[in-house]
C-alpha cells in the first residue's frame, strides 16, 4: 500500500499545490482549532473515521452496510461540517482516520497547525465548479461582479486557477500552485474576489455575482455540478483526489489497511458510478 507522510518540517520546503465531506454516525459542530499535543492512538475497538457528510460519509457508509462486515471490519462513521475539525479530531485521539481532503489541503493545514499525519490513498476526486444565481453562462458576468472563493489557502488557489483556466484572468508566472488574490495579473473584467469559509458559499450565492463551489458543498446545496456550474473542472484530470488520511502510528494498523482495500475497491467503484451519475463525484482509482 502506497502512503505518504506530512510533518511541518518535511512539507515547510515543499510547495503547496492546490486543495480539499446513516448507520453508527454523529455529527460534530463546526469550529476547530490547533492542538498542542497529539494523544496517543489506539489499535482497538471499531475504527472512528472523520468524513465530510457528501459524498465521504455516505461512500464510507456503504462500505460499513454492505462490505465491512464481510471483511471483519468494524466502522463508527463521524460525520463533520467544516474542513478544519477532521485533522484536530484525528490529531487529539477522538479518530483513527479521516477521509474528506486532498493532499495539497493536508500539507497546508500541516503548515499552520502543525502535526504529524499519514496520508494514505486517494478514493474519488470532486470537480470544483462556478455557481451563479444571476448569469448562465460565463461570459455574461458582469464587470466588477464579486466571485465567492474558499478562504484555505488551497482551495482558494484551486478556485484561482479555475478562472485562470476559463480565460477570465491570469495568474502572474510562478504562482500557479499558491496563487492568492494579489497574484492575479490580468483581470479584464474588475471581477472582486470575496474569500468565504468553504461551507458558507453555497449559502452566500445570493450575495455574490458567482461563487467557486467545492463539490461536497454543492450537492449538499442541492446543485448538480454538471448542470448548474457554469464551469466545471475535467474531474478525470484533477490530481486532486479526496482520500484517507491517519496516523503514522496507525497507518500499518489492519483496519486501515482493510478499510483502504475496501475503498479503493469495484463495489465503491460501482457505488460512486451509479450514485454520483451527474460527475459531479469520480473513482480516483
């Protein structure tokens, strides 16, 4: 199995790429914060795995219905809204895994709140999309519209480069994989940039001209990435797949092991096909 791991002191020279979510589940608040220490781990007992509730949660809770028992694995889905309590749940001992983020999101948040995490394997890619209440198309935005980002630094970048992509602006040359709002060089239509926490974007469309959604938030939203994105990232393309991340105390233990294998298997491959029919959610394997 292959895996990766993430430490302050590893990834602080690494450049930052682009971003990141039912039976036996609870749900967490949003909120979040650094944690000084990280609790010690345990190798017993069902494996508590931290997923955003779209599509993560609900690809996790079939494989705890129709393929953990089969396989000897016990799962305890807890479900969370926001992207910054998974990494410190995982971190304070409250989890054994989560599965909501890419990896570029991952060392970002290793860089600002400091930690120790293993990444594992990708499982399924989420395009990111352009919503937009008041155009249909792209190119009737109009001059000076506010377009809504992600206020991480990669989402925000990966929102940055979808417009870059379109045409609509360009980015400065080098600043590709962490650009922010003053890499942008060209903008020939004044677009505004406002930054939002990710969760609230779907809730804000009203209140800006266009917004670049993160999938899960968008089917949580009730909008269908192919249909209602007046852009869309090629999700088969995307290096930016959403996956399984512990620790490295667990990252050879069994269960993660198993719940990897499980994953990363057909039946998922077929449970993400037939649910997700819009593309809106794609197999990263």
């Amino acid at each position: 199995m292959r895996h990766r791991s993430l430490t302050a002191v590893a990834i602080a020279a690494a450049a930052v790429t682009t971003l990141a979510a039912c039976g036996n589940s609870e749900t967490a608040s949003d909120g979040g914060g650094d944690t000084d220490t990280q609790a010690p781990v345990t190798a017993d007992g069902p494996l508590r795995v931290g997923a955003s509730v779209t599509p993560h949660a609900e690809i996790l809770n079939f494989v705890q219905e129709e393929l953990a028992a089969d396989a000897g694995l016990e799962i305890e889905v807890v479900e969370f809204t926001d992207y910054v309590q998974p990494n410190t749940a995982l971190r304070d001992g409250s989890l054994e895994a989560n599965y909501f983020q890419t990896i570029p999101y991952l060392e970002q948040f290793t860089l600002d709140h400091g930690g120790d995490y293993e990444w594992v394997e990708g499982v399924h890619i989420e395009p990111l999309g352009l919503y937009s209440e008041s155009v249909d198309d792209v190119d009737d935005l109009p001059d000076e519209a506010v377009i809504g980002l992600a206020n991480d630094p990669a989402n925000l970048t990966r929102g940055l480069r979808l417009l870059a992509d379109s045409g609509l602006i360009t980015l400065a040359e080098g600043t590709e994989d962490n650009a922010t709002e003053l890499d942008v060089e060209d903008n020939p239509k004044n677009l505004r940039f406002q930054p939002l926490e990710a969760a609230q974007l779907p809730r804000s469309l009203a209140d800006t001209d266009a917004s670049v959604i993160n999938g899960n938030y968008a089917i949580d939203a009730g909008l269908n990435p192919t249909e209602d994105a007046i852009l869309l990232e090629d999700g088969e393309e995307s290096p930016y797949a959403n996956g399984l991340v512990t620790l490295p105390e667990l990252v050879d233990d069994e269960r993660i092991q198993q719940l990897t294998e499980l994953l990363r298997s057909e039946e998922v491959r077929e449970f993400i096909e037939g649910t997700y029919q819009d593309g809106s959610v794609v197999p990263a394997f």
